[in-house]
C-alpha cells in the first residue's frame, strides 16, 4: 500500500530541471512497477529507478518537454498518478 502521497499529484516544472516523483510505501519490500502514459518505464540515461527504505522514487535527470504526462506509482493493490507538466 502506498502511504504516501495520500492524493494525485499535479507538477508543473521547466526545462531542463531535474525531477523527482516519489511514493512511500506501507512495507520497505514492496515492489512497486512506475507507468508513463500507460508504459512501463525502464531505467535509462535520463531516467532512474531508486529504492530506498520504503520509498520508490523516479528520477528524470533533464527534463524535457516530451517528458510531459501522466506518470503512475503502481503496486499490486494501490496506485498514485502523477500528472507532469513540463514547459
């Protein structure tokens, strides 16, 4: 279960700052799969997956304007979305 954020979260950031989306979770072990406009998202060059304790975090390194959308937290029995704006 994610227990935090408790809501959606709406962002609205510039080029090209680095950016940080975050969920805590209820159990440090819990497997969490993050989403990008409904795809899965695979650590690459600007982008990276962290685990720490019980947060999951996804980094973009630079953003980019095509780095823009809906981006998903997903575990098996909850989820939070995060809608990015990037200008």
């Amino acid at each position: 279960m994610i227990v935090y954020p408790k809501e959606d979260v709406h962002l609205d950031r510039h080029v090209p700052e680095e950016i940080v989306l975050s969920c805590e979770l209820s159990r440090p072990n819990g497997k969490v799969t993050w989403l990008k406009d409904g795809q899965k998202l695979q650590e690459r060059e600007n982008i990276k997956l962290k685990t720490e304790g019980p947060y999951r975090r996804l980094k973009i390194l630079h953003s980019r304007v095509e780095d823009s959308g809906e981006y998903v937290c997903d575990t098996a029995d909850d989820s939070k979305f995060f809608y990015l704006s990037i200008k």
